[in-house]
C-alpha cells in the first residue's frame, strides 16, 4: 500500500511541476492591428496573378472575335461555334479581376 502512495506522490510532484512550468512560460502577446507587412506580398502576387489572367483573355478574345468573323464570312458554323465558345472564354478571363473586385477579393 505504501508504495502505490508513493508512485501516486510522484506523479502528482511530476504533474504539479508541468502545470506550474506550463503557467510560467506563458505570456501575452501584443500583436499590431497592422497585417500589411504579412499579408502585402501576397496582395502584390495576387493582383500581378489577376492582371495576368486578365490580359491573356483580352488576347483570347481579340483572336476568337477575328476567328468568329472570319468564319462567318465563309459560313462555316462548326468553327462559328468554336470561336463563340472563345469569345466567352476571354470575356470570363478578361472579366475576372472585376468580378472578384467586387466579391471583395
């Protein structure tokens, strides 16, 4: 009986001592309320992303709107409407840094 006591004494010395260790080591952390260090770099990548993604759909556009002419001019309808499917495409790419403006991204 006793030496379960004192296994019992020893584990509460050892789990007494990690409480008050884990205690003192905490500390309060004053963060600033300024994130624009953090968070600027990806800002800049995602707006370089986005002006990217946005001139390469002004190109696809451009090319799918002489592409649409062109066909229409021979009256061929299948690449009619393939370059329709084109003309959407780059008007969803062009478009999207707008669209995403004003979801708040």
């Amino acid at each position: 009986m006793t030496k379960i006591k004192k296994n019992i004494r020893k584990i509460a010395t050892v789990l007494y001592a990690s409480i008050v260790m884990t205690c003192m080591q905490m500390s309060t952390v004053m963060a600033a309320t300024d994130t624009n260090s953090v968070t600027k770099p990806l800002d800049n990548l995602k707006t370089l992303l986005l002006a990217v993604i946005g001139a390469v759909g002004v190109i696809i556009l451009a090319k799918n709107v002489m592409e649409f002419a062109q066909a229409y001019q021979h009256n061929d309808s299948a690449t009619m409407n393939s370059a329709l499917k084109g003309i959407v495409g780059g008007v969803m790419m062009a478009g999207i840094s707008s669209v995403l403006g004003i979801l708040g991204f």
